[in-house]
C-alpha cells in the first residue's frame, strides 16, 4: 500500500517544519486529499497509525480532510463538483473541462506541543 510510504514522507516532512519553528512534540497533523490522488483516507489513518507506534511517539493524531473532485467548464465557463469519475460539466454536459480540485495531496496544520520536550 502506497499510502505507508505517504505518511513515511509526510512525517519527514512534519519533523522538518516542527525543526524549523523551533521543536516540540507534534501533537496535531492536518491533511488534505482529493481522489484523483488515488489514496485511500482509511488506509492512510491505518498507515498513520502503525508508523507513529514504530517511531515510539505515538502522542500525534492525524486529521484527515477530503476534498471534493471540482471541474471547470470552458464551454460554459461554470464549476462543477463531481461524484464520480465522468468528467463532464454539471451543467452544460460538456467534455471541456479541466480539473481545478481533487488531485492534492497537502499537509495544511501542524500543532506542535511546546510543553513536553522530546527524548
């Protein structure tokens, strides 16, 4: 499963901004995801939670955010959210679309706890 090496390189990334703003214990990570990522939430949890026991710190939670797969139409000129993977336009039923939502995969917050200090 893809997503373990996801979070594998999420939490290098996390233990870089958490050096960089001066350390402490992660105590919160935010994400988002949009599903033509290809990663599924469920699975990303599961992969979350046995790296974060393998590190020995298992104080982080992780809060995942989905975003929705949005279009929008050159026909048209409107946005549209889809459901399902038929790229067409929610109003005019066009195939001009393009993709401006649902392909990222971002960390968005990190908490740190300033009060506990790593060992």
């Amino acid at each position: 499963m893809h997503e373990m090496s996801l979070v594998r390189s999420l939490l290098k990334q996390v233990a870089e901004v958490a050096r960089e703003n001066g350390g402490g214990i992660v105590a919160h990570i935010e994400v988002e995801i949009g599903p033509l990522t290809g990663v599924e939430p469920e699975l990303l949890r599961l992969a979350f939670e046995l790296i974060k026991q393998e590190t020995g710190d298992d104080r982080a939670e992780l809060a995942v955010h989905q975003v929705p797969m949005v279009v929008h139409c050159s026909n048209c000129d409107t946005d549209s959210e889809l459901a399902r993977f038929v790229f067409r336009c929610g109003n005019c039923n066009s195939g001009e679309v393009r993709v401006i939502s649902g392909d990222e995969f971002r960390l968005l917050n990190i908490t740190l706890d300033r009060a506990c200090h790593a060992i």
